[in-house]
C-alpha cells in the first residue's frame, strides 16, 4: 500500500508540472498542413510529424468542436489576434488557445500560429 501512494504522489506531482505547459503551432490554410512542437502534440494528443486540419479537429472534444472551428476560421470574428476561452479536448485535457491569425481580403483564413496552454489534465 505504501508504494501505491508513492506512485500516486509521483503521478500527481508530474500532472501538477505538466499544468501551465505551453506548446506552439502553425497552420497554413493554403496547403491545409499543421506543424507543432512536442509539447504541443503531448497536450492535443496529436500524432508524431504534420498534420492536417481535420486530424486537429478530431482532437477536440465533440461539444467544442464547433466553437473551435469557427474561431480557428474566423466565423466569429477576423481579429487578427484571437484567444480562445477553454476548450476541452478528446483526451480530456482543457487549454486556452492564442491564435495570431493572417486573412486574405475575402477575409478567408490564409494562416495562423499560436500557443496552446494546458490548464487541466485529464
């Protein structure tokens, strides 16, 4: 029993770490092709390599998945600065999302980079 709360402390304490965890991303609409760091692939629960923007949605979860979409393309607003209240994401974690966004003069989203800040571990 003592080992198991050992391991319980040491699985909290890391849990406790990881919170506050930043990642970066890039996203060109263009070639429909996400890059990002290990951190940022940890928290989404994204695969190893690129990605495309439908692999990033399905990392959100479901109830999110809408209010994602339209912030990420603009639907909401063309700011070109844009943070995103929590999302929670299908493997249970929640983040805050800060998306520098770029538009074309149609106001179609050209590209994007951010953050994405781990504020809750599954």
């Amino acid at each position: 029993m003592n080992s198991t709360v050992k391991k319980r402390d040491i699985v909290t304490q890391i849990n406790t770490a990881r919170i506050n965890s930043v990642g970066t991303f890039a996203y060109d609409a263009l070639t429909n092709k996400s890059t990002y760091d290990g951190i940022d692939r940890l928290i989404m629960g994204l695969p190893e390599g690129d990605a495309d923007y439908e692999t990033v949605l399905k990392c959100v979860d479901v109830k999110s998945r809408t209010m994602f979409d339209e912030l990420v393309n603009g639907g909401r607003s063309k700011q070109n600065v844009v943070t995103f209240p929590e999302i929670v994401l299908a493997n249970g974690n929640v983040v805050i999302d800060r998306h520098f966004r770029e538009f074309d003069q149609d106001g179609n989203l050209l590209r994007l980079q951010g953050f994405t800040k781990l504020v809750r571990v599954a």
